[in-house]
C-alpha cells in the first residue's frame, strides 16, 4: 500500500519554519532552537511568553530598542569597545534573540545559566568614555537603560502591528514579568508597570545624549542588511523600528520618520508576521 503523499500546507509550514530557525541558530556552533519547558521562569500563554513568540514585532522592537540604546554613552561606548558590532551586527542580534528565547522559554536552569554568563561577560566590559569618565557594564543605571528600553520596544512593536488592544493588565504583567530577568542582571530601577516604565523612560532622559558615533551605529542598524531570509524585507522592519522611536530620539540619532514609505513597512511587517505565526500555529491575536 503505498504511503500518503505529504500534506502541501505541512510542507509550505515546514520550510517557513526551517528558515526562521536557521536565520536564528547558528548551526555552525551546534545551536538548536530553544525548546519550551514546563519548567521556565514563566507559565505557558501569560503576557511575557505571547509577545516574545512573535518573530517579527520581536525583530522591529529590538531594533528601536538598539537605537535608543546607542544614546546612552555608557552603553554605546560598551558596544563599541568591546564587541565587532560593526562587522557583526547579525551575530549580535542572533545571540540577544537566543538570550531572550532561553530566558523566557527554556528550562529555569538554563536560563540562570544564561544570566550567570552574560554577568560574567559584563564584569569584565568597562573602560572610559573620550572625557575620562568611568563606565562599567554592571552599572544598574546603565543596565536599567538596556533593560526599558528593550521592554518597552517589544511592547509597543506588539501593540502596533499584533494585538492593539491587548488589556492594560496584561501590559502591566509583561513588565512585571520581564522584572524578573532584570533583577538577575543588576538592573536598578526596574519597572513593573507600563506606567512606571514611563516614568524610568523620562528619568533617564537626561543621561542621554548624541555624538557622530551614536548616529554613525544608529545609521548601521537601519541600513545593514543582515544574513540570511530576512535580508530582503530589513528595510521595511528597519522603517517601522524607527517609527517606534520616540520624536526625541530620532532627532538626537538623525533620523527621519518614514513618510510614505511607512505604509508599505506596516503593511510587509503585520503580512510576514501573520505567516510566520500561521506557520509556527500561533494563535492570530489581530483583532
């Protein structure tokens, strides 16, 4: 008797899915995509698991939450002097996109693994800025900056282009649960709230500020195309990230909001996210 062909829609899902993790896993290394446990920090379908799923909002908000980044001087001056962020711009967002999957989903083992070797990379990240003064990775005001600015980013890429009417309680439990990866990796202040995320973001204002370097990282971060599938549509996803980008930021980092353009980019970033959540079975939270 022969075997049953291969259901068509099986495949397509399969091959999306193959280059999604390929894009994501370096395989040269031995990577392999990170398993969801019973047993992580967080339980199945609550806040923190729902908006980190999401490959694509994922994607536009860690790219507005680099640009924010690089006007901290502390922390633009920790890329600079001990990464090859220049060269490897992929390879960096790979590795913070598999810290953030094994932090959220994998065994709580491995994610306190996880946060013991990245505080073990940050101890030995310091040196000086160009006017002498001091800077550590371990500093918690410079990791609190890191810390908001990336939960606000995933955020507000999930409320734009996912679920715009996700309820203020379940928005205030994202940051109460992101809280708890923070703590572990010396973050001081740390929010637990939209609102009190608001208000670390206006605080920390005034620790900010631009210089050619910032807007020369901030320039790569928008124009680079990285490896793999997403190679194609990065300007689009790199449109709606600087879209994200609070007014301020963009003028201090030379950024223009996208005019026109800005159509076609929320229209390829909310298609490619609903394919991609129709292969991966997710459920459509597009209202």
């Amino acid at each position: 008797m022969a075997e049953p062909l291969p259901n068509p829609v099986d495949l397509l899902r399969g091959a999306v899915v193959g280059r999604v993790r390929a894009t994501f896993n370096d395989t040269a290394r031995g990577e392999a995509p990170v398993l969801p446990s019973d047993e992580a920090f967080f339980a199945k379908d609550t806040p923190i698991r729902m908006v980190h799923a999401d490959v694509v909002s994922m994607m536009v908000g860690g790219m507005a939450a680099l640009l924010l980044q690089m006007l901290h001087p502390h922390a633009l001056r920790g890329v600079l002097d001990h990464s090859d962020f220049r060269a490897d711009m992929h390879g960096r967002l790979r590795r913070t996109a598999r810290f953030i999957a094994v932090t959220t989903y994998g065994h709580r083992d491995e994610a306190e693994k996880a946060i013991a070797r990245v505080n073990r990379i940050h101890e030995y990240v310091t040196g000086t800025l160009p006017d002498g003064t001091p800077y550590s990775a371990r500093d918690p005001r410079t990791l609190a900056w890191v810390h908001v600015t990336e939960a606000t980013m995933f955020l507000e890429a999930w409320l734009t282009h996912v679920q715009p009417d996700m309820p203020m309680a379940e928005q205030d439990e994202y940051f109460r649960q992101f809280a708890l990866v923070a703590r572990k990796l010396g973050c001081d202040p740390v929010p637990e709230t939209r609102g009190e995320a608001r208000a670390i973001f206006r605080q920390m204002r005034s620790d900010l500020a631009a210089g050619p370097q910032a807007r020369e990282v901030a320039d790569l971060i928008v124009r680079q195309r990285p490896e793999g599938q997403f190679a194609a549509i990065q300007p689009f996803l790199a449109d709606a990230a600087v879209e994200l980008v609070p007014p301020f930021a963009r003028t201090m980092l030379g950024l223009e909001r996208p005019g026109l353009s800005a159509i076609p980019s929320r229209l390829v970033t909310r298609g490619l996210g609903s394919t991609l959540r129709w292969a991966f079975r997710q459920k459509p939270y597009r209202s």
